[in-house]
C-alpha cells in the first residue's frame, strides 16, 4: 500500500514549494483535483519541482473535455515527467456536465468513457507507432492526424489511466480498461468489499486480467481531534446528500436519512445537515482514532482494499510537518 498526499487547493505560484515538500516527505504520488481550478495546470510545476514522485489528476472532469484534448495534455505530462504523470479522469453527474460545464450528459455514462479512453489510447498508439487513426464510435469520430499534428514518439508512452466513481458501472469498467480506479471519498470498507471491489473483479474477468493489474486508490477520512470529526461530518452530509451516492447509505440502511439531507441540500439548510450524521455513521466512514495508532488502524481498515491511500486532508507544507513526516516515515516502515 502507498502512501499519498492530496494537493490544496493553492495559487499556481504555491505548487512548487507543495512538490518539492511532498517528495522529501516521502509521498509516493502527489494528486490534484479539479474544484476551483484547472487540474492540470499544476501538474507541470510538480514536474519540474520533483524528481521521483509520481503525480496525476484526482480527478479531472472527463466529459467537459474532448479526448484529442485529453491525450495532448497527458502526452506531454509524461515526456515532461519521464512517466510519472497519471491521468486520472471522473465523470462528474449531470448537473454540473449541463449547468456548469455547457455540455451534454451522454445517454451512457460507461458508454462514453470507455469511447474517451479507447480514442485517447490511439492517438497514442498513432503517435507512438504510426499505427492509422482510424476511430469511429456512438459519440466520438477520430480519423484524422497529419505530421504537423503529430507531437511524435516519446521515452513512455504508456501513461496510466485511473477512472473514478462511486457505482459499480464505473468500477466494471475500470476492471476491464483501466490501471487504476479513485474509489469516492464516501465510500466504507463494507461498501469497497461488497460492492466495488466485486465489480472490479468482475470487469477483470470479463478481460481475462487479475487483480495486480489495477490499482485501487482510496481517499480516507481521518480525525485524531475534535476539529477533525467536526469536518468529517460537515463533509459527509454534503456527500451523503448526492442522490447518485445513494446507495452507500443505501447499503447500511441509512437512505431515510440520505433523503433528509438531499432535502436540507435542496433548501440550502447546510448548517442543519452535519446533526444528521450520527457517532456510528462517522465511524463508518471516518477513521475515528488517537494519532498514535493511525497507521495501524490505517492498514488494518483498508487491507486488502487499497493498493493507495491518499487522506482527505490535504498536504499543507509547514502545516503540521512533523505530524506529516512521522506519519510516512512509519507508514512506509511496515510497509
């Protein structure tokens, strides 16, 4: 299991200093996240600031953007960085693709995706081996690419493609196509075990390929204060008040709340919603624990589930940097 860190949401002039930091703190990878800014824009500097992290996007939104777009940027990222640079694409849910984005939500949700990855992968088979851009699908057209066009061969051309999701379409998929899936920050390890992990596999299957094929990257709540399971429960109702996230609650029998909360939402009555989410909903989706024995309850919570963990709090240099550096350096220990 890796250890990773999350990217603040920061100024592009802070990115450097973030990067160089999270290396020497011994992060395996540095995610970025498509919120208030470009997802992208950051990677180039965590390129050029670091050495042997690697770094991708946690996520960025796929369907706002066109796969010809998606595999110039990924391809430079990965000459850039000599291939540490992981595209990490999320679908969004239709309301922000349509109210926020401008774009239309596809009739298929899986369908689309896999047509995004599958042309982004020939441009790169085009680029890469000369191999005749030749794709036709429901929703894309791809067929044209002349040498002016052509950025040409790079050193590894093999970029990784991590999906993200909360539902098993998405995680189905992943199994099948992709080399990684970013499990939703709302999710338990009830809901990875019975659920996505269950989907996953059977997208393996379907491809005749096992289980270290994919990596399962996990985002994970943790509170070690009072202030923290605070946060924990003002983001979790938030979450939990997503009708396409329904069926975590779903599962632990907790959707008559869920329904409370996407009411509360609708209204705007935001302070209401964290009362709502009772000790034993926190404890389900947060790791609730003394900082001392955060590692461990880590690695017992998520074994067998994660291949890469990230905490939702994000990485903050000079922010609680021993906190940081004791957690890697004994993480890593037993790894």
């Amino acid at each position: 299991m890796k250890l990773d860190a999350a990217l603040p949401i920061v100024p592009l002039q802070d990115v450097p200093a973030i990067a160089k930091a999270a290396q020497e703190i011994g992060f395996a990878a540095l995610w970025t996240q498509e919120t208030q800014h470009d997802p992208f824009l950051p990677c180039t500097l965590i390129a050029e600031h670091s050495s042997s992290m690697e770094f991708g996007t946690a996520i960025a939104v796929s369907f706002a953007r066109s796969p010809a777009n998606l595999a110039y940027t990924a391809w430079d990222l990965a000459a850039q960085s000599e291939g540490r640079f992981i595209l990490g694409l999320g679908t969004q849910v239709k309301a922000h693709i349509e109210r926020r984005f401008g774009m239309k939500w596809p009739e298929s949700v899986t369908g689309k995706l896999r047509e995004q990855i599958n042309v982004m992968r020939a441009f790169w088979d085009n680029w890469q081996n000369g191999t005749k851009l030749n794709f036709r699908g429901e929703y894309f057209k791809a067929t044209l690419m002349s040498p002016f066009f052509n950025p040409g061969r790079i050193e590894h051309p093999n970029i990784p493609i991590y999906i993200a999701g909360v539902n098993t379409g998405l995680a189905k998929l992943a199994g099948e196509l992709c080399d990684g899936f970013h499990a939703h920050p709302f999710n338990s390890p009830r809901y990875m075990n019975e659920v996505i992990l269950p989907a996953i596999e059977e997208g393996l299957k379907k491809e005749e390929r096992k289980r270290e094929d994919i990596a399962v990257s996990v985002t994970a709540f943790v509170a070690t204060s009072p202030e923290e399971e605070s946060f924990a429960r003002m983001q979790l109702s938030f979450y939990a008040s997503t009708p396409s996230y329904r069926p975590v609650m779903d599962l632990h029998g907790w959707g008559e709340t869920a329904e409370q909360l996407s009411s509360h939402a609708a209204k705007g009555e935001w302070a209401e919603m964290p009362m709502l989410i009772t000790d034993e909903m926190l404890h389900e989706f947060c790791l609730v624990t003394h900082e001392k024995n955060l590692v461990s309850e880590l690695k017992k919570k998520y074994d067998g589930i994660a291949d890469r963990l990230t905490l939702y709090t994000p990485f903050v240099p000079k922010e609680k940097d021993e906190w940081w550096r004791n957690l890697t350096d004994n993480f890593n220990k037993t790894l």
